[in-house]
C-alpha cells in the first residue's frame, strides 16, 4: 500500500467520522432533567422562611395564679413578649420526677402548651449556660414556676397523662426577680375562670367579655413547579392527568400531588409506603425534627405558622397558622393549617395551603365583642353539640371565610372554639357579636 492510497483511507475516515458527529448533534435532545438542571436548583422554593424549633413551639396562654385567682393578658402580643423573655432564661439540675399532680402553690406562673411537647426540645425553649445538658425523654404540655422555702423558683415540666414521666428543674437567681415582676403586675391582664369540666379539666377562659378586632386579608397564590421539583424524586417524569374537583393532579406512578379546586391548597401522598412490612417508629421529637427540616427544604413557612398538634402514636404534625397573635382555627378552603404524616419513616403525606395572605391594602377593622367564658361555658354544659368528657381546649381564634366578589380576599373573624376529639370547632348558640370600629384588645 503506497502512501497516497494512506493518505486517502485516513482522509475517509475521519470524512465518515465527522458525518456521525454532526448527525448525532442534529438529532441530540437534551432530556428535561439536563435542560432543566439549572432550574431545578433555583425552582425549589416557594418564598416563605425557615424555621427553627423555638419559633415553631409557643405557648397557647399564660396564667398566674394569685392566692385562688387568675390572670392572663388581655393582649397576645404581652403573651409572645413574656414568651420571648422567658426564653433567656437559664435552667439548671433537670431531672425526672413523678407525676404528682398541679402544684397548688398560691402564687405560681402556668404557661399552657397547645399540645403535648417533646422534653428534648427544654434545651431549645431556654438556656442552660456552660452546663453539659442532656435533653430527657417525655412529653410536657405545662410548665409551673413556683417559690420554694429557700427562696428559689422550681420548674415543673407537666405531662396531661398522669401515669407520664414528669420534669423539674430550677430557675437561676438572676431570672427570679422578672417572674417576681410579671407576678405583681396587673395592668394588661384580665381574670380567668377555670373550667373544669368532670374534674380532669384545667381550661381558663376570660370572666369578662372580649373584644377583638376582625381584619380583611388580601391573598398571594404560590407556585407550584418548586413543589413539584422538591416532592418528585425524579420532576422529568411528572406529568399531569385530569381529576375529579381538581384543578391539577401531578404524579409520577409513585407520588401524587393534587390542587384543589380554586388554587388554594395542595395533597401530596407517596402511594407505596404503605406496601412495606417493616414498620419504623418515629418519636414525636424526630417527628418535630423531620418535618421542620422537610418544610424549611423548600422555604415553606409563607405564613406564621405554630405547632397545634403533634401525636407520635399517629407520627403526624399539624401546623396551625396565626394571624394578629390569635390562630386561626377554621377556614374557607382548609388554607390554616400545615400538614405531614409520616409512614416508615418518611413523610407519606403533605398537605399545605398556595396562598399567603397579607392584610388588604383596603382594610377597615371591625370590632367583634365576644361572650365571657363564663357564658362560654354554660352553653357547652346545656347543649347536646359537646361531650364534655372529649373537650380538650376552648379558646378564641379566628376563622377565615372568603369575601365575595371571587378577588381572592378573606375576611379574618373571630369567634369562640372548643377543640373536641381532635377537632376544632366553633361554638354555636352564644351571643350575637356586635359591630363597630372601636379600639381592640387581644384574646384570653
């Protein structure tokens, strides 16, 4: 083979070679995942905040307890600034103790939790300094601050269940003389009655009426591909099928996420956890823990949101959304509440409004006065709508109800609640409220 015969093979070659590069570039696509790898690293939030244990777990109410009477503030924003000085507040020598019942203390402090609370998140609701604090494990849902005869403060960490594994600790000497403060205070608060229902009870509602304002909330719609890019392990292969009273149901044969009807509110459930043998068990801390970490992921928290209810046994969280220190209990849509069942130890199921609300720019508050808690109470007693073994909670929150006309605004209400077998709702048959445009105060 001479060499011009070479040249010419060599020459064909990379002829050919270089038709098979250009006709392989031609018919090149890019899959979705490749073309919309950027994006998907951008297109993963939703614009809300993160959030941490401490800004996520509040309390429902503070009482004190004044040889035989009781007090809360008339104001939720004293409740959340008492909340935020309580929390520099340095414990020390934590350890469990028997469950022995409410101190009966004449002169104590009681803040009330709206739900059984994990104890290993103490050292996320106060300080413990340089000490080497090992967090326990149990429950609370109060906490008593009450004096010794050294002139100390102990701290009672209170379980509801009685057979429960209970905590104290001790209050350091330089907090002593705030709780002292708030214990001799009585500008801003308003006396309680205590509701006790068969006795097991420890319900306090306000002796006098209440007035609260009433507010007009205009509404955000959110987006939903960062959801879809966060939920789906692989958003390539979503693809979008018809449903019933819905306005959009994604899936990928392994998750599905429907939108509601209206773009309010969205489910996702993962469709197979249920089909495993192997059952995980998750603490109602790791519960707590995974689901914060699962919302803060996407930036989920577009609203104040707080812990309202969180069950091991069930290994599910329910957020409760607040507006104007007071939460709402009840809505047009279900958009108050955040979601996250868990099964196997991963998060089965998501349910969380699209919306963000913000207060209108056209807003006239009006006034609302509600019915004292003493007439509160002897509805419940005379109505067949209650059991009153089932009551856990009454309190005064809000209820969103859409304002007509289809702009997407909602009116922010507040009426009375009783939390009943798990669920809230409002309490009928009391008092009509009365309208006006007169200065507000708070709730109980």
């Amino acid at each position: 083979m001479n060499f011009e015969t070479l040249k010419s093979i060599m020459l064909l070659i990379l002829i050919c070679f270089s038709l098979l590069l250009t006709v392989g570039l031609w018919n090149y696509q890019p899959s979705l995942d490749e073309r919309e790898k950027g994006s998907l690293v951008e297109e993963t939030t939703i614009g809300g905040k993160e959030a941490q244990i401490s800004s996520l777990i509040a309390p429902s109410q503070f009482v004190f307890h004044k040889n035989g009477e009781h007090y809360s503030f008339k104001n939720g924003k004293d409740r959340e600034d008492t909340y935020e000085v309580m929390k520099n507040w340095t414990l020390f020598n934590v350890q469990p103790i028997d469950n022995s019942g409410v101190p009966e203390e004449g002169r104590m402090m009681e803040v009330i939790f709206p739900t059984n609370i994990p104890a290993q998140t103490i050292k996320n609701l106060f300080n413990f300094g340089d000490q080497n604090f090992t967090p326990p494990v149990g429950e609370f849902k109060r906490i008593f601050f009450t004096f010794n005869d050294n002139g100390g403060v102990d701290v009672f960490f209170k379980p509801e269940l009685e057979d429960a594994t209970a905590f104290r600790a001790s209050l350091r000497s330089e907090n002593i003389y705030k709780l002292e403060e708030l214990l001799a205070a009585d500008e801003g608060l308003r006396e309680q009655t205590m509701f006790t229902g068969n006795g097991e009870k420890r319900i306090f509602l306000p002796e006098t009426p209440v007035e609260v304002h009433s507010h007009i909330m205009d509404t955000t719609t959110l987006p939903i591909t960062p959801l879809k890019n966060t939920l789906f392990e692989d958003p390539s292969i979503v693809r979008n099928f018809p449903a019933p009273r819905a306005e959009q149901r994604l899936t990928d044969g392994l998750g599905n996420l429907e939108v509601t009807e209206g773009w309010k509110r969205m489910i996702f459930t993962e469709l197979l956890l249920g089909e495993s043998s192997s059952q995980v068990a998750m603490s109602s801390f790791e519960v707590l823990e995974r689901s914060i970490s699962f919302i803060n992921a996407h930036q989920g928290w577009t609203d104040t949101f707080r812990i309202g209810d969180l069950s091991a046994s069930n290994t599910s969280v329910t957020y409760q959304m607040y507006q104007k220190d007071l939460p709402v209990l009840a809505s047009d849509d279900d958009i108050h509440t955040i979601e996250v069942n868990y099964q196997n130890g991963e998060e089965q199921r998501y349910a969380r409004p699209l919306v963000r609300l913000e207060p209108s720019i056209n807003e006239s508050k009006g006034n609302h006065e509600l019915p004292s808690g003493k007439k509160v109470i002897a509805v419940i007693q005379e109505s067949r709508l209650y059991n009153i073994k089932l009551i856990e909670d009454i309190k005064i929150g809000y209820k969103l109800v859409e304002q007509s006309g289809g702009y997407g605004g909602y009116s922010l209400i507040p009426a009375w609640f009783v939390l009943e077998n798990g669920s809230w709702k409002e309490i009928t048959g009391l008092t009509e409220d009365k309208g006006g445009l007169s200065s507000a105060v708070g709730s109980n």
